[in-house]
C-alpha cells in the first residue's frame, strides 16, 4: 500500500472507541465511549493518570492489544480508513511505516546486541527496499536531525553506550526514519532529566513542523502538553472527560477533574503555608468497581446524588462551535473562578538550631580503567567535592540537580551507607562522615531517615504493612511490650493519614501512594530529627503527588523534622523549600534561601534548570533557553568549571579562565552563594527566568 497523498481528512479519528480486556473471571473495561481526532500537523495531548486507559488506547491504534484485549466498540480509522477492516500484511505496511510509536524507555525499543547505524537502517530498507548506501545516508541525516554530537560514530555505538538522553534521541530518530504520518508518544521523557526532556520536548516540536507530523502525546504532565500541543483531551477512569484547545482547557476549565488536576500542582507563586496544593480526595476507581453515573462522582466537590449517579454521562459542547467539551451534567451551574477556600492556614514552624553541618566533603570512588580486564591505572570518579552547607531544625533544604551530580551519593555517606573520602559530617556536633551504619548506635541510625523514590521496591511483599512498620519500631527499641508498639503503629497510619485496617493489608493490596505512606510511616517511627526524601514523589501521580507532599510538611511542622528534600522537579522544590541546593557534578554551584535561588541573578546551571521546567500555566512566561550537549562523566569531567562546556555565559569571563579554573565560592548576599567566574557586573544583568504576567 502505498502512502495515501492529498488526504486532508483528519489523521486520526478515534469515535465512539471502547477497549476491554477479557479474564478468566470477568471482562474488564479499560475504556469507554472515548473520542479523539488528529489532524494533519497537529499536535494532540492526552492526559490523564495512570490508569486512565491512555496507553491502551496508543495501543489500541497500534493493534497492539494482546490475546486478552479487544475493541469492544466504536472504531478506529487512520487517514479514512478502518483499521480493523485492514489485513495484516496493510496493518504491517501502516505500523512502523505510517504510524511510529515513542515508548517510555528507550532500552526497550532497541536491540542491546546491534550497533545503532544497523538499527536505523533496518527501517528504510525493509519497509522501502532501499540499498544500503541510501539507508546510511538516511540514518545520518535522521541522527543529525535529532541533534546528536558526532553522528557518525553515534552510528557505530552500541545502546549501552549512549546516555538515557541519547538513546530516547535515536529512538526518535528511529521513529522518523520512514516520515511517518502520526507519532505517538507514550510518556517519552519521564525518564530523563529535565534539561534533557526540554531539549527533546523542543526537538519533537520542531521535527514534528519538519516533517509534518501528526501527533498524539500522551502524558500526566499538563506543563509538557501546554509546551508541545495544539489541542488536548482530559482522561479519567477509562473516558474523555475534556477535550478542546490548550487555552480553552487552561483558561476556562469546564470539568471539576481538570480543575482538581490544577489544583494540585504547584504554579509559580504558590505558597505552601497561604496556599496549600489541594489533593483529590479519595481514590481512582478500579476498572470493574467504576460508580453508576459519573466516574469522578465519588471524588467531585460537586457531587449531586439522585442526579450525577445516574445513567450514562455523554460529552457536551460548551458553545455553540462544539470544539470545547466536557463531560459534566452541571458544568453550566459551577462557578469555575470561584477562589479555593482553604479550611485553615497553616503556621510555619519556626526554624531553630543547626541540625546537621557539612564540611568540605568529599567522596571519591576508585575504578578500573577497563572494568572488564582490571588492567591499566585506575581512574577515580569525583561524585561529591567539596560540599559544604548546614541544615537546620524544621527546615526544608531542597537538593537539585539532574542524574549524575552526586545527590544520592551525599545520601548515602548520610546514612552511612557509604563513608566519606574527606571531609565531615556533623549530626549535633558529633562526626559521623566514617561510621559505617552497622557500626552507628541505633539513636544515630533512627535519628537520620530516608524516604526512597520508588515506594514499590521498599516494602517486603510477604509481610503485612503493619508488621513492617513494628518491625521498624523494634530496632529502634520504640516501646517496652507489644501492645505499645501495636499502638505505636496504629498512631503512626494516622500520622499518615491511612486508615487503621490498612495494618492488616499486604503490600500488593496498595496503590503507589499508599505504599509511599506506609515508607514515611516507617521513616518517622524512631522519631526521626532528619528524613531524606530522595525524589519521594516523582514515581507518583500527580494529584497523590500533592496528597504526599503535603503530608510531608505537615508532618514535618509537628515534628520539627529538618527535611533534605532531593529532587529534580524545581515546580515542587520552590513550593515547599526553605532553602535550596543546586548541585552539578559533584560540586555545590548555587546555595540561598529559595527565593534568592528563584531569582536572578544565578548560576547559569540554575538559570537552564528553572528555563527547562515544564509549567501548566499560559500566563508564565518562561526564557527559553536550552543546554546543548549531554551531562559529562564524573569519571573524566572537563578541567575548570564543571559547567563550562555547556554554560551559555562563558564567552563573558576573560582569558579562557573557565577552561582552567574551578571557581571559588562568591558570596551574593547574605546566605546566597555561588561558584562561578562571571563578574559582578555580568551577574547583574541576567533577567529573570521566569515571568508572571499581570492580572
């Protein structure tokens, strides 16, 4: 089949479609009556939660829905025509070729044992029979296209050579290879830094003008689809419940989840003590236990029984053009600019004494030069150099910075999971940068907690959850008999708001955020004075996000706990952190007070990283400025300032002096620190990054 020219019909036209996956017990509906179209170069965001069913419609237009799933209802037509009318030899000649999919994670869409040029070239000449000189060809103009560095030998490496950035580039390269008609991308940046998901979010815009692409991105990041769509679709529980343009759906809202979804993230100026994040509450429903009426029924501020819970809900246009749509008996009654009442301010805990102080830190890693053959000299890794800061008592210190800069590895040496190479650590004026934890007394180890990033892998699947939270208050010797700590516990599931038959719940039986819980549950069993958290939301959905991050400061204000909050998410950072650490490999290049880091002038690395952070907002306006090239090695880092191969400002510092030196630390005003070259003058020019526009 050859490709379809002139058709100016829409794309896609999904209509009426309805997916269900069938057991042994039961058919399980992932979704209903659901209705999108895509036009020619259109860019189309679909959002939604996980579990919304959005990946299983990319799949459904894929007809990639297993032995267990099938379309139930409805239809799928691609450029006209009816995908379930194809044969497989047309479906075949349409995926791949006409239609390319963008998955999550790149590893899984490439060949470990294949060089990349090969991959590339497969494309061209299976699906066009082209010789192999002109699929070269192709492939280097593709990976040129997509801004690699030295695209030849990015052809004649291996995947397991390339960063997380680079392979997600070549598998969107790869993608392109054949120009198709529509691309969707499912999730395609969530595991990547955010300097790099801004370069790539650029990249797919301007490829996508290029070539002309369609496409359909699907995402739980309203600031991601307001950056790269035309027109975007609100999933939830298995059904469109909003679709219209980005600003008809950010600026006029018309369907109280799209509201809740806002109302949950952190927008520039929000303050966590005046203007809390409001969580959704309750919980996502499971595909066979959906509520009569409205899905979002249970969870809605607007929830009218007799009335919402009955029958089936269908989309309404809003005006009389029929672009914008929701599903909302009562969308017309809502005052949708009505403020958010707030049912009690929340008092910042005053902060105290100094906790915990870091001096001159330094951790080194020896390496193999070959790892494989443990020949040749070995090279030393530099994770942390020279770190130095304090943190104090019911205070927020955010760590920031992408993959690699040596966060996690300043955890562990805190926890002692690893010792220190030089340098001290100080917990209340004792040095604890040698102890390793087995030798640390158990007041040490419960007094410094960590929260993890992936709550699924934290648990022990065959204990109860409240097993797990006593066995934690065992080892911190937290009660004299059983009962008190069964007691304990059972405080401890109120603290985090779960309730208190959850102590007889395995872990499987929990969603993603319940499991958080139950790890900040056992993180504050032994009265922890500092806790860890180590991306503690980002494996979540956004409106459990704001449930979490919330409970986290106000367990914090009760507790007095001092916070060291690491993370790359700077929207969550500037909403709940008193101060803020910016790291670039292994060095500290920024310290202040939040809103000092927040606010020119900066450090060029902190000025990318505020400019490449995603904000659901269309009254920000935002410099766009976007970091070439990938994060270097620690294990063969640039000479001079870490920074200077990618730092925008470097042609204002004289005499090649960042090529050669690191700089020292410049005091900015009080508390306000950076490590930079560029002269006072310089810094005083710099604009701010973000701007909110007047009311």
């Amino acid at each position: 089949m050859s490709k379809m020219a002139n058709y100016d019909g829409p794309i896609l036209e999904i209509d009426k479609l309805s997916i269900s996956f069938f057991t042994r017990l039961r058919e399980i509906p992932a979704v209903m009556d659901f209705s999108v179209s895509v036009m020619p170069g259109e860019a189309v965001g679909l959002v939604g939660e996980s579990g919304c069913g959005k990946s299983t419609v990319a799949l459904g237009v894929m007809q990639d829905l297993g032995k267990n799933g099938r379309v139930v209802g409805g239809s799928i037509k691609f450029k006209g025509r009816d995908l379930a009318e194809m044969s497989p030899e047309e479906l075949r000649d349409v995926r791949g070729n006409e239609i390319a999919m963008i998955y999550q994670e790149p590893m899984a869409s490439l060949n470990p044992a294949m060089k990349i040029g090969k991959q590339l070239m497969e494309v061209p000449m299976i699906h066009e029979g082209v010789g192999k000189d002109e699929a070269y060809a192709r492939a280097l103009e593709v990976v040129t296209d997509v801004r690699l560095p030295d695209p030849e030998r990015m052809l004649n490496s291996f995947p397991h050579q390339l960063s997380g950035g680079q392979q997600q580039r070549i598998v969107i390269a790869m993608a392109l290879m054949s120009k198709p008609a529509l691309l969707i991308l499912d999730e395609p940046t969530t595991a990547l830094d955010v300097t790099v998901e801004a370069a790539v979010v650029e990249l797919v815009r301007d490829l996508g003008k290029k070539y002309g692409t369609s496409m359909l991105f699907i995402s739980h990041n309203l600031g991601l689809i307001l950056e790269t769509c035309d027109r975007l679709c609100v999933m939830y529980s298995g059904e469109a419940v909003e679709r219209g343009s980005i600003e008809e759906v950010f600026d006029n809202m018309q369907h109280p989840y799209t509201q809740a979804l806002f109302r949950s993230i952190p927008l520039p100026g929000a303050d966590k003590n005046a203007r809390p994040l409001v969580a959704i509450p309750g919980n996502f429903p499971l595909p066979h236990e959906r509520p009569q009426g409205c899905n979002f029924g249970p969870r809605c501020d607007y929830f009218e029984a007799g009335r919402c819970d009955r029958g089936d809900i269908s989309m309404e246009p809003i005006f009389e053009n029929g672009r914008h749509q929701s599903r909302c008996l009562k969308f017309k009654e809502i005052d949708w600019n009505a403020p958010i009442s707030i049912s009690e301010l929340k008092q910042k805990a005053k902060i105290g004494d100094v906790v915990l102080k870091v001096e001159n830190l330094k951790k080194y890693y020896e390496v193999a030069a070959n790892a494989l053959f443990s020949g040749g000299d070995p090279k030393v890794v530099k994770a942390n150099e020279t770190l130095s800061f304090e943190a104090r008592e019911s205070e927020t210190l955010a760590i920031v910075g992408e993959s690699g800069c040596g966060k996690s590895t300043f955890a562990k040496v805190l926890m002692g999971l690893e010792t220190a190479t030089e340098g001290e650590v100080l917990l209340d004026g004792n040095n604890i940068e040698q102890t390793a934890i087995d030798q640390r007394n158990t007041d040490t180890v419960a007094d410094i907690q960590m929260v993890f990033q992936n709550p699924f892998d934290t648990l022990n699947p065959s204990m109860t959850v409240g097993r797990q939270i006593i066995r934690a208050l065992e080892v911190f010797r937290v009660g004299n008999t059983e009962a008190e700590r069964r007691n304990r516990m059972l405080e401890l599931l109120d603290l985090v708001k779960l309730p208190r038959a959850f102590a007889e719940r395995m872990p499987r039986q929990l969603s993603g955020g319940q499991k958080q819980r139950v790890g900040i549950a056992r993180a504050f069993a032994g009265g922890a004075r500092i806790v860890v958290a180590d991306e503690p939301v980002s494996a979540l959905d956004v409106s459990v996000q704001a449930a979490v991050t919330d409970l986290l400061m106000e367990i914090q204000r009760n507790e007095k706990t001092t916070l060291l909050f690491i993370s790359h998410d700077l929207s969550i950072v500037r909403y709940l952190s008193d101060r803020v650490m910016v790291m670039y490999l292994g060095h500290v290049v920024e310290i202040g007070d939040t809103d000092q880091v927040f606010s020119p002038p900066y450090h060029p690395y902190t000025e990318a990283l505020l400019s490449a952070v995603p904000i659901a907002d269309t009254s920000v306006e935002k410099q766009h400025i976007v970091l070439e090239g990938d994060i270097p090695s620690a294990m063969d880092p640039p000479s001079g300032c870490p920074f200077q191969t990618r730092c925008r400002w470097k042609s204002e510092v004289p005499d090649g002096l960042c090529d050669r030196e690191v700089p020292e630390v410049k005091q900015l005003a009080t508390g306000h620190q950076v490590k930079c070259h560029l002269s006072d003058e310089t810094l005083a020019m710099m604009e701010p990054v973000i701007k909110v526009a007047a009311e």
